[in-house]
C-alpha cells in the first residue's frame, strides 16, 4: 500500500514538473509569433556577443521609429521570458535597452521587468510544489530555508541583501523562494530594488554601446564603487535594526 501511494506521488511529481517545458515552450511560441510580425529582413534573435547585439540595437532602432510600441512589446516579452526560464545572457537585454531607450527610461524599464521575470519564475516553483524542488535541488532549498528561519524577523532586509551581494545564482534564489512560500510582494520588491544597481550599470553601457569594447568593461572599478555604495545604502536600515534589537535584548 504504502509502494502504491509513493509511486502515485511521484507521478503527479512528474507531471508538475512537465509544466515547466510546457510553459516555457507556450513562451517560446508567444515570441516566434511576435518576430513573425517583423519585416523578414530584421533579423531577430537573442545576442550573444557584442557584435550581434551592435546589429540588433541598430536594427531595432531604425524600425523603431514607425512601430515604437511593437518594439517595446518584443523586447519586454523577450526580457521576462529570459528571467522567468533563466536563460542565460540578460546582460545583453540589458545593454540592448540603454542603447534604444536610453539611460533612466532603460533603467526603469529593465528593473520592472527583472522584478517581473523573476515572479514569473517564483510562480512557476511555486506550481511545481516543494517535494519535487526538494528532489532534484534539495541543498540548495535546505540552505535558503535555513537562512530565511535565521532572518525571519528582518525578512525584507535580507532578501533586499541576496540580490545585492547574490550568495547564490538569481534563478536559484527565485526557485527556492517559491517553493518555501516567500510572501510574493517582498520577493518583488526585492528584486525590482535589489536588482537596480546592476541594472543601471548595465544600461548605462548600452546607451554608449558603440564605445564599449568587450563585456568585461562594464565592470570597471568606478562601476564596482557605485554598486558596493548603493548596496552598503540598502542594508543600513537592517543593520540599525539589529543593533536595536540586541540592545533591546
């Protein structure tokens, strides 16, 4: 009897995670549709080195003039996509932004998105439920869990801390709090705020894309001081909180 249930479980353990392709393929449709849309000399694909990303942007550009809004849709489609399956290479999305759209409006625009792609992808853990996270991730799961049982009382703090100084991989970090039932409006929050020093570096390289030389410019040390200075900002609220706390104690 007790075979019986274990395999029934196991079965609707697979099929949760059969979602996930699922979903991730319905994406992947919604975006071949959306290029369909596109003139077919417009080449449309994801970037993968700076010079596919300087034929893009200029493409882009020039097609975004009439069909401002058709642009917007694609790229936006195609951020969260790339945050909601972790697909690698949103560094590119993110210089692509600057460079169509500009520094604050860029910015503004990837840092929604982030926060959005990732809830995404917490929504989909979430879905998949914790027994079959637990299987194929489980010292990643036991380590976050242990770390939130540690930060319960300055929980927003310190998932604003993950995602500044990242102990461990975004996707990661999104699965887990999904699976352990991270209240979904700090985990957005989080990102959206915690997420805002890179995305600014990165964006403000995009809107100077024709003087940038390889990837590994964007983290120059001036870039690096920006960030530890924003990120040092967002903790010195939870660093008061707990000198208070233990002076309370």
């Amino acid at each position: 009897m007790w075979g019986a249930r274990s395999a029934e479980r196991e079965r609707r353990e697979e099929k949760r995670v059969g979602l996930v392709p699922l979903t991730g393929g319905l994406g992947l449709g919604l975006l071949y549709c959306l290029t369909l849309q596109a003139p077919q000399d417009l080449k449309l694909t994801f970037p993968s080195s700076l010079d596919d990303l300087r034929s893009l942007s200029s493409a882009l550009s020039k097609f975004q003039t009439n069909h401002p809004t058709y642009v917007l849709i694609l790229f936006s489609s195609s951020y969260v996509f790339k945050q909601t399956f972790a697909v690698p290479g949103s560094v590119f999305l993110n210089l692509l932004a600057g460079a169509l759209y500009g520094v604050w409006p860029g910015f503004l625009l990837c840092s929604v998105l982030s926060g959005l792609g990732a809830s995404m992808c917490y929504l989909i853990s979430n879905l998949v439920g914790a027994e079959a996270a637990n299987f194929y991730f489980p010292a990643r799961i036991q380590a976050f869990k242990d770390k939130l049982q540690v930060n319960k009382d300055e929980l927003p703090f310190f998932l604003l801390s993950l995602r500044l100084f990242p102990m461990s991989p975004n996707w990661a970090l999104n699965m887990a709090s999904g699976v352990l039932g991270v209240p979904l409006h700090l985990f957005f929050l989080s990102v959206l705020f915690g997420l805002m020093p890179y995305n600014y570096i990165c964006v403000t390289s995009g809107a100077i894309l024709s003087d940038l030389e390889d990837i590994s410019d964007i983290m120059n040390w001036t870039n690096i001081g920006r960030s530890m200075i924003a990120a040092v900002a967002a903790l010195i609220p939870s660093i008061i909180i707990r000198l208070k706390n233990k002076k309370s104690s």
